[in-house]
C-alpha cells in the first residue's frame, strides 16, 4: 500500500502552479470588519492540537457519574472545572477561555466531532483531517484546494522543528512557513549596497534558472527528474519575494496585551502582527504538539493541564488583542485534534487513543454555544465516545460561511454546514 | 518505464551511462555525507567497483576516532541530564569524520524508523544507549535491531512501556511496533493490537537496562495474527517480522532514503528486493550493498531524486570545503532547518522529502551556508576557508574558480545560465569599491566566500 508520505511527495510536485505567491499580488483590506457572512476580509486561524487531545477531560460533563467511574485516578474534580452551563465545564486550566464564553460570548463548543470508521493511528488520522477526506490516498489539504477555488493570502506560522501541515498541501502557490520576522530574511556577506544588490541577483536568477534546466542540458547527462528541481525552483522564488514583502513589516510589535510565554503564544503573536500590518492575510495555520498522553497526564495539574492552560491563554490572548485593534469580528480561531482518547483512562493514568471530541471556535462572530449533545459515555464502541457530527460539517461551515468558498469540490461531498456562527444583520 | 528485471542487476558502465564525475558525487550524497574534491577524483579515477567497494564496507576507524568519541560519550562528559544539541554534536562529529560513512547514514535511517526524542526521555545516557544496537545492526540484522528496540530503555520511555503492567496495558509501543517499525497500516487489526499489548506489560528499567518484570507481566494467552499462545515482547517482534508485508514495509522505506522519493515505486519493482530481503535474514548491509550497486541506482531516473536533508546539506558543505567547525554550533544551526538529531518531531520520525523545505528553512538553509562560508560569523570561526582550499587547488582565474567550485559542489551539472551568472559576479565584484581599510586580499577572500555561497544557494544544491 502507498504510503501518504509518497504520495505528498509526488502531489507535492505536481501542485505548484504559480510561482509569486497570492499575498503579494493583493493590496490590503482596509476595513477591519465583516458586514456578512463570507465578508471578503474575515479570517481563519487553525489551530492544530497534535498528538490526540483528550476531549473529555477538556470539555467536562462534570455531572455525569459514569465519567468518575471511567476515570478514577484523572477525572476533573466536579467542582474544580470551569462552569459553561449546568452540565459542561472547561477544564481548571482553560479559564481564560471560559472568559470567553462568559463575558464576550465569543466561544463555540462543538461536542462529538469525528468522521466514519475512526483511524486510531495518529498519522492516518491527521491525514483524514488535515484533508478533509477520508480517502484511502490522501495528498491535497482542505484548505490548500480552498485556496485553488479562492486565493487567499496563507500563512504557516512555525515552531522550530516543524514541517508545513498536509492542510496546506494542493495550493496553487506554496503557502509560506514563517517562524519569525527576524529570521525571514536572505542575508549575505556583501561589503557594499552594490555588492549586495548583486549577489542578491545572482541568488534569484539561479533560482529561477533551475526551473529552465528540466530541459536536459547535454546528451548522454544524468538530469534530475524536473519536477523535482522545479519544486526547488518555485520554492526559492516564493521565498525571496515573500521575504522583500515582509521585510517591510516594522520589526516592533506592540501587542495591546500580554501574552503568555509559550511557544503557541509566540505563533499566535506573530499572526496578530501579520493580521495587522495589513498586507491582507487571511488564513493563518499554528500547531501545538504534545497531546499523546498515554502515561500521567494529570488531571486539574499536570502535563494535560499545561498543553490546554497554553491553548486556552494563547488563543485568549491572541482574542484580546486584535479585539481591541478593532479585528474581533473578522476572527474565527478553530482548534482540532487528530482524535479524542479511550473513555476509559489506562492503567498508566493516562489515556489511549480513541475518538470523538470537542472542536472550538473563537471569534466576535462565532454562535457563543455548545453544539451538540455530549457523546454517551455508557453507549461506546470498543471503549471510545461515538461521534455525532462530522468535522467536515464544521469545515463547511468555515468554507461556506465564514470564508466564502464552495465546499463540496474542497470536501468531495456536499456537507451541510453546521450552525457555528451568528447571524447577521 | 523501469524494468524490474534489469533494475537490480549491477550496474555497468557503458557509453550512454559512464562512471564519471556526475555518478560518483551521486553515490557520495547518498551513500556517505558528501564528498571532499581529493574523495570525488580518486573516486573517478577508481573506477565504480572499487569506489563502491570502499564506501559500503569502509575502513576501520581510526584508534584516535573511536577513543575520541566514546570518551566524549562517557557519563563523565555526558553524564544523564546533557542537553540534546550535544548529544546531536557528538553524533555529528561522527558523521562528519568517520571512515565508514554509510554506516553512521544507516544509522541515521534506523534512527529517524525507531525515531525516539530525548524531549520525552530525557536521558543522554538512554539516548546514547538506544544509538548503540543502532549503530551495531544498522548494516546488520533488522531482526535483531527490532528485537532489540523492545527492550532498549530509551523506547521502553518513549512509549510508555514503563507504564504497562498486567492488566493495564497500555497500547502504544504494540501499535507504532506494527504501524511504523515493521508492517505499515493496513497490515493488522485493532484487536492485534490490544492483544499485542498485552504481551509488552511489565517491562521496566533496571540498573539502566530493560528487563521483563514477570510478576507485572500478563501471562495469559494472546491472539495475535491469528497465532495464539503466551507471547512476550520478543514473540510479537517474531511475529511481525514473519508477516509478508513486513519486508516490503522496509524495502519501501529504504528505497525512499537511497534513491528516490520523487516517485513511487511499483509493488513488482520492489518485489525482488523484498524477497531477497527475507531471503537474507533481513540482513540490511545486503541489501543496500544490492540497492547501491544496481542499475536503477545509476540511472537517470533516480539522479537528484531526493531533497537533501538538513544534515545532509550541512554536511556536504563542511567536508566539501575541508571544513573542520565546532560541531555544537553546527547542531544548533541544524535545529533551525527542522532537525535535531536525537528529537525528531514525532514517533513517525521526519517526514522528509519537499517537507524539509518551505519557506523558512529554506532561507535558514542559504544562511547556514552563508555563515559556514563566513569569516563574519562568530558561530564557525574560519575553518572553513574556501579561499585557502581554492589556493591549495591551484585555482585562481575566475573560470577555474567557478569551475571547480561547481564541480565539488553540483558536479558541474548546472545550466550554463548559471555558470555565466556566478562569473559575472566575480567580474563585477572586482569593480566594486571596498572599504578603504581591505588589504588586497581581503578583497580576495571576500570574493571567493560570497561566489561559494552563491553556489551553495542553487536549487541543484539542495537535491541529493
């Protein structure tokens, strides 16, 4: 069987049409708001919890007996959540999402969010999500064949040791990995301005002279399969014009909040700056790894508490400081996990993997709720919550209604969109 | 397009398909970490089968390596809590100065299989400890290594074996040992796995070494494959390792790592090797010795055919310019292009292949060579010194220059677009105005540094 690394090898070969990347032929979007659905300067965060989130013990049915019998070392304290209605609580270490939801009605739960037949494979599962497919070969994300239908200038905002999601994968132009300002730059050993202008044009013209060589130069020459040199290519041309662009953006943001010291945090910050200099991004991709808790992960502290504490103050923060520069309305931060884990914790006080789990989504214009029902924790199968709504319901959703973009050539099937975000006047 | 029958046959030069300096860089990228000029032009002038013959059984280390380096990974210099980047530049400096390269490049392949991160382990001395049987069966007995993994403590952390006792057990080694380190998805079931995972309870850790606890371990008996009996870690291995898909599994694995990842192979092009993979034991230095020698690994069709690695990247250039660089900051460089030697991202190890490059570590990419090349950075000092390498090759005019820069670097297959561009530079560069205060050859150096950063920025370069 193909594996899904080939696969994007090969698709990641093929995808690259244009070579100047959307953002840079695209003047800015002026006005900070969304008059309607679809508004042409709304924008997506995603935010990718990797390594399986246990759901349960992040949205808590803290009144539910059967969840302390399932989790008798890890369970949340039936106080301790954070109280959302009478039934569900956050966990202690999401507070400041909660806040959200209490006092600027700007948080969406979605309750038993999974897909058919779940794979209990990390790397299978992340597939299935990051493509919005659960097709057997799966090389274009969901949003990457968005962005063929509607060029939307993209971002992936990136730690250190990390490569660009499958998500992005399938766009005409190759959506750039950021990981800060600073570093985004081409430097070179130039003794003068002249000298530098010089160089810096020998880099761009060898760049662009690779794509011409899939030609082969001389008889009888070994030539690189062209695709692949071509990828190189386009890569380095996206690159060089992307970093001209954004060595424009003033080096000294000034966040109009304080944002916690986290690595999620610091990729969120750098979105807002990205959000608000105007150069017209409008999708955003972060991740934040870590969520594999097999073994002691906790319960009100602990490992668990940490990534969701990070989660919850980050995104929080991020909420607050672009609302007060004006952009609460045009956010829709969605957070998603590969799956949810066991009902059940292990013997390790931890848990396996599983399915079925919350998604949220942050924003001035999200239905401020709790979707669905919470997954019944007496009716499992093989020990894991059965999921009620597909996710490709909610990625309709933020397709069709929030990015204005037709989701059944993204999704390969018409979901109807789930009702995650509010009316408008 | 490609002929099973004939791709694994051994390679013959012929005159459509010479051994000439093009092949020889190829086998050198991708069977050692690059080549020095001196390597390249024995190797040409060796002819194919004695080349090949010294890369894949290499020389003995030299008394001076080996104590060099197994005193600097003593638990006296890397006692428990040494951070990963030296860990990283302790294995670095192994790849850069060994004399047997392939066998450190296998053993950066098994360790990217059973990719194990010290972020969660935490422990130099379990790291260093999982790098040894690594290192020992990387061109040896894949059953062995697999084997081996099921005990080695570093793993037993890493997926919570540890935590695995009679009656909890917790699933994970069971599941990455059939999904990533053996068969592939597809080739077992869940209930394989919750049985399997009966089997890896109650190992533990004792006096550094992973021992089976029988008073933790579940004895009952286990149905794995449709096999039952009263399995242990090491059975479920065995019987993993006698599924038909497991050989395949690897091949597959292999033949991305050494000739290509830009296309995917045929199940009947890779049918041989997984056969013949079984019918060896499993004895991997046979069957990459069989993959490096053949045909399809000589031809057009796999040439430039992978993305090098970051290490791979860094690598050629410090050996490619007689570099001798402080291996911590070369480690920590190598963060920034998306791998750090003992901490791949996640259990499935780097994805590799396009992913390494997006825009970012594309430009940390070009200043990573900029600041190898660069007297202006405090990171490498000046030990690596295109100037004096280029003095001591005797070239001096700006087409020599050129020439054998791309020569070392690209085996001067680049367009000859390209070519004209780097000698208008030099051209140019002699009419710039320098500061005052630059001696003659400040001037010299300087433009021989920035054309050898040029050259490294070629979208050929970052191909292996």
């Amino acid at each position: 069987m193909a594996t899904r690394r080939e696969f994007i090898q090969q698709s990641s070969l093929l995808g690259f049409g244009t070579t100047v990347p959307a953002f840079l032929g695209r003047t800015a979007f002026a006005a900070p708001t969304a008059e309607k659905l679809g508004a042409k300067d709304t924008i997506l965060i995603v935010v990718q919890l990797t390594g399986g989130n246990d759901g349960l013990n992040t949205v808590i049915p803290f009144k539910n007996t059967e969840y302390y019998k399932l989790r008798p070392n890890i369970a949340i304290a039936k106080d301790a959540g954070k109280k959302l209605t009478d039934e569900i609580a956050l966990h202690p270490a999401m507070g400041e999402l909660a806040s959200l939801y209490t006092d600027q009605a700007a948080l969406c739960v979605v309750q038993g969010v999974g897909y058919p037949n779940p794979s209990q494979s990390h790397f299978r599962s992340m597939d299935i999500w990051n493509a919005g497919s659960t097709e057997e070969t799966l090389t274009e994300g969901w949003l990457g064949k968005s962005l063929k239908a509607k060029s939307l200038p993209s971002f992936h905002i990136a730690s250190g040791n990390e490569t660009a999601p499958l998500a992005l994968n399938g766009a005409p132009a190759r959506v750039p990995s950021i990981t800060s300002l600073e570093d985004f730059q081409l430097k070179m050993a130039s003794s003068s301005g002249a000298d530098k202008k010089a160089q810096k044009g020998v880099i761009v013209d060898v760049a662009s002279s690779g794509r011409q060589a899939s030609v082969p130069m001389k008889t009888g020459t070994p030539t690189s399969p062209p695709s692949l040199l071509d990828f190189v290519s386009r890569t380095q041309m996206n690159t060089y014009a992307s970093s001209d662009k954004l060595a424009s953006i003033g080096k000294n943001y000034q966040p109009k909040v304080t944002y916690p010291s986290s690595g999620l945090a610091n990729r969120l910050k750098l979105a807002a700056q990205l959000i608000d200099a105007g150069i017209g991004a409008r999708i955003f991709y972060v991740s934040i790894d870590g969520f594999d808790t097999h073994a002691g992960q906790g319960s009100a502290a602990g490992a668990h508490a940490n990534l969701l504490q990070q989660v919850s103050d980050g995104i929080a923060a991020f909420y607050r400081d672009l609302a007060e520069r004006g952009h609460k309305d045009r956010l829709c931060v969605m957070t998603f996990s590969e799956f949810g884990r066991r009902a059940g914790e292990n013997g390790s006080k931890g848990t396996d993997h599983g399915s079925g789990a919350p998604m949220f989504l942050v924003g001035g214009k999200v239905k401020s709720g709790i979707l669905g029902e919470q997954p019944s924790l007496t009716k499992l199968e093989a020990g894991n919550l059965i999921h009620h709504t597909d996710f490709r319901r909610v990625y309709a959703a933020v397709l069709e209604n929030w990015l204005g973009i037709d989701s059944k050539p993204v999704l390969g099937d018409a979901f109807e969109p789930l009702d995650v975000f509010a009316k408008l006047k | 397009m490609i002929d099973p029958k004939t791709a694994w046959a051994p390679y013959t030069p012929s005159a459509e398909n010479p051994w000439d300096l093009r092949k020889a860089g190829h086998l050198f990228r991708r069977a050692a970490f690059g080549a020095t000029a001196t390597e390249l032009q024995d190797a040409v002038a060796a002819g194919h089968e004695k080349t090949l013959d010294r890369i894949i059984n290499g020389n003995p280390e030299s008394a001076d390596f080996t104590a060099t380096s197994d005193f600097m990974a003593s638990e006296r210099s890397m006692p428990a809590g040494t951070e990963t980047n030296r860990l990283a530049a302790w294995w670095l400096d192994r790849m850069l100065k060994t004399a047997h390269p392939l066998r450190e490049k296998l053993s950066l392949f098994w360790h990217n299989h059973f990719a194990t991160s010290n972020s969660k382990v935490l422990n130099a001395r379990y790291m260093l400890g999982q790098y040894r049987p690594i290192h020992q069966h990387s061109l040896g007995s894949f059953r062995e290594l697999l084997i081996a993994m099921g005990t080695d403590p570093a793993m037993l952390i890493w997926l919570d074996t540890t935590q695995s006792v009679k009656g909890k057990p917790n699933e994970n080694y069971a599941r990455e040992l059939m999904e990533l380190f053996s068969l592939g998805v597809g080739h077992y079931t869940e209930t394989d796995i919750r049985e399997a995972a009966k089997a890896f309870t109650g190992y533990e850790i004792k006096d550094g070494k992973g021992i089976l606890n029988e008073s933790q371990h579940d004895t009952s008996k286990k149905r794995v494959f449709g096999q039952s009996g009263n399995f242990q870690g090491q059975d479920i291995a065995r019987l993993c390792l006698a599924q038909s898909a497991c050989p395949r599994f690897l091949v597959r694995k292999l033949f991305a790592f050494f000739i290509s990842e830009a296309e995917m192979p045929s199940e009947e092009l890779l049918e041989p090797l997984s056969q013949f993979y079984r019918e060896v034991e499993f004895d991997t230095g046979k069957l990459v010795s069989r993959m490096l020698r053949s045909n399809l690994f000589f031809s057009p069709n796999v040439y430039r055919a992978r993305i090098k690695s970051p290490v791979e990247f860094a690598a050629g250039i410090v050996r490619g310019l007689d570099g001798r660089v402080g291996a911590l900051p070369l480690a920590e460089s190598l963060a920034e292009l998306g791998q750090v030697l003992f901490a791949p991202p996640s259990v499935k190890g780097w994805d590799g292949g396009p992913a390494w490059l997006n825009a970012q570590t594309l430009l940390f990419r070009n200043n990573l060579a900029l600041a190898l090349t660069s007297t202006e950075d405090t990171r490498f000092s000046t030990r690596c010194d295109p100037a004096a390498l280029l003095a001591r090759h005797a070239r001096r005019s700006d087409a020599e220059i050129v020439d054998f820069l791309l020569d070392l670097f690209v085996q001067g297959d680049v367009p000859d677009a390209s070519r004209t561009k780097l000698l208008d530079y030099l051209a140019r560069a002699k009419q710039t105005n320098y500061p005052a205060y630059w001696a003659e050859n400040d001037v010299v150096q300087h433009r021989m540094r920035a054309v050898t950063h040029l050259v490294l920025t070629l979208p050929e370069f970052e191909l292996c």
